[in-house]
C-alpha cells in the first residue's frame, strides 16, 4: 500500500502549524493559503496547531499575531489552536515505546565536536536530490553504546530544563522513498545526512521531528501541505513513523517550492521587510496580497487583485511552477500599489 492509499481511507483532514517565532511574511503565508485554499476545496478538515516546542526561538505574543494576519486574510480553521507545550504526556508515549525497542540512546556530543569528526564526510557526498542544502552535519554515531531502555523519563523529564545529553534514535542507514503529490517519488537517506535523529534535544524538549509525527498520528493527519525546505525533515519522519508501528498512517505529502530572494536565498528578515503585517499597515488590500499569491501560484500570468473565493476556485497545484519562486521588487511594488 502507498502511502497515499492509506491516506485516503480515513476522514481528510489537515492543519496549519506556525512556529510561533515572528511574524508571518509572505512565504509562510503562501504555504497556508495554498493549504488552506486545498482543504476547502477537497472537504478536508482544519486544525490550527501552534508548534510552541521550539523554545528559545519561540516568542511571547507571536501566535496571536500569526492568527490576527490569518484572520485578516480570511483563512479560517474548523479546530484548534491546539499548542503543543500541554501534551508531554503524548510525546513521553512515543519515547516509551521507541525505548522498548531499545533504539534510544543519550548523546552528550557538542555541535562542534561533531562538526570536527563530519565535515570531510559532508563535503564528500553531495545530496544527489539537492533538497537538502549541505548545511546540517552528520552525527558519527559517537555515543551509540549509550541505549536507555528503562527509566529514560527520571533523566528526560520533558520539562524544558537544559541538560548536557540529548536523545537520539538509532538511525539505520537505507534509503526512504517520499511520495510527493507535487515533486513525485524523492528518495532520502536520513542516516547519510544528519546520522542518528534527535528526539528530544539539549533543551529538555521534544525535538521537532518526533513532535510532528507524534502530533499529526495523534491528530489524525492525513494531509501535509508545508514548503519544500522540509524535504529532509520528511523522511526523518517516514521513519519514525515505521519505528512507531504506524507506516499506515503517513499522511500524503505536499511540498511546495520555496520562495526565495532575489540572493537565492530563503525569503527572511535579511530581504527586507517582507511581513504581511507590514504591509496591511501600509494598506495594501487583502486582494492585492492573494493576486500575488495567485501569480507565485501560477493561476495568473500577470499580478492582478483576486479575492479568496477566485483564489480558491482557481488553483491547481499541478500548474504551480515548481522551481524556487522569487519575491522581486515588481512584486513588492505591485503590494504597494
Ligand atoms: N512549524 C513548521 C514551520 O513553521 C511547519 C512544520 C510542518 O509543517 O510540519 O516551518
């Protein structure tokens, strides 16, 4: 069975997950529109899921901005916001059972340690999708002889305090084969990239990559609509998946291209200021902002004003151009009217 067969024999549904560690810019918005736009569209439901795990990035305030920007676009949810902070209990389960297994281990080593035993590993292999960037190191697999079976909760209480071990899982190392809906089959070898995955990091707190598995199993998710710098992160997480006795369960996945700067580079703060609320202060409509979206989208060969409704009658995922789409200064221009 695919991945997608199994997606489809339980209720569609899906979620909206900001990190809540800003404010939402033009990118993220195009992700949750394209998402939110989709699952209108299809019937699937919504959760609105507020990723609060990623302390200290994660800043005071910042969720209510990102609902405030949705909410004054018009995208809406049917569930939630659901944080993920009240639910160690969900994320202590997965641990247990992934401990049963005897796949936990206590890693101590430091991001420099790792890098000085890695780097000619990482400059020797070049990813042959190109997804994932070369950035991440590779663990060596250092402290492997360091499994926890029992009594990983006394060390690992989930509580945000710092500590000097993170906990990895034993990683093996075999290729994992992503079917995209929109990329097609992209195959990934997690242990070639970043070695043993972390799951729950140095902060005390579960690490992303067991959250959104835990979370989205535990949700029922059955679709996942995110941006394609997550590529990496996808298989990480197809394994988890299969090491939590859940490969029923993968969602189908949607990777949509990036948007970038005209550097290249992931659109940020070093871009200039490309903060929806940004530009709603300097009143710009919500249907000069989705007439952006559409034509980043390609429903429209040039920028017009669009509304919701038009947005989501129009698009087609298939259409979207699937290269890294750039935020030019036409475009800011056209924003500003
Ligand atoms: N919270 C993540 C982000 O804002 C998205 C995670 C996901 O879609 O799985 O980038």
């Amino acid at each position: 069975m695919t991945n997608a067969d199994s997606a489809t024999t339980r209720p569609a549904r899906t979620r909206l997950a900001p990190t809540p560690t800003g404010a939402l810019h033009l990118g993220n918005l195009r992700t949750f529109l394209v998402n939110w736009a989709l699952a209108r569209r299809e019937g699937w439901e919504i959760l609105l899921r507020i990723e609060d795990l990623d302390s200290p990035r994660t800043k005071p305030g910042s969720d209510r901005q990102i609902i405030d920007i949705l909410e004054w676009i018009g995208i809406d949810w049917d569930r939630g916001p659901e944080y993920q902070l009240p639910h160690m209990d969900r994320y202590a389960g997965a641990l247990d059972r992934l401990a049963q297994r005897g796949l936990l281990f206590a890693c101590s080593c430091t991001r420099s340690e790792i890098a000085d035993s890695m780097e000619f590993a990482r400059a020797s292999e070049p990813d042959p999708n190109g997804f994932t960037g070369g950035r991440e190191l590779r663990y060596p697999g250092t402290c492997r002889d360091r499994i926890i079976k029992e009594g990983w909760r006394e060390r690992f209480p989930l509580a945000g305090i710092e500590s000097p071990d993170c906990l990895r899982i034993l990683t093996e190392d075999r290729p994992i084969t992503l079917h995209d809906a929109l990329a097609g089959p992209v195959v990934l070898n997690p242990a070639r990239e970043v070695g043993d995955i972390v799951v729950v990091a140095k902060s005390g707190l579960p690490a992303y990559q067991l959250a959104v598995v835990v979370d989205d199993l535990d949700q029922n998710m059955t679709h996942v609509v995110r941006g394609n710098d997550l590529f990496s992160s996808t298989a990480r997480q197809i394994l988890i998946y299969r090491l939590l006795g859940a490969a029923d369960r993968i969602p189908r996945w949607f990777h949509l291209p990036l948007i970038i700067g005209p550097d290249g580079r992931k659109l940020a703060k070093r871009h200039g200021d490309s903060r929806v609320s940004s530009y709603r202060d300097a009143g710009t409509s919500v249907e000069r902002i989705i007439g952006l979206m559409a034509y980043w989208c390609g429903i429209t060969a040039s920028r017009w004003a669009m509304s919701l409704d038009e947005f989501t009658a129009a698009l087609d995922v298939s259409s979207i151009p699937y290269d890294p789409i750039v935020f030019t200064p036409e475009d800011d221009a056209f924003l500003r009217g």
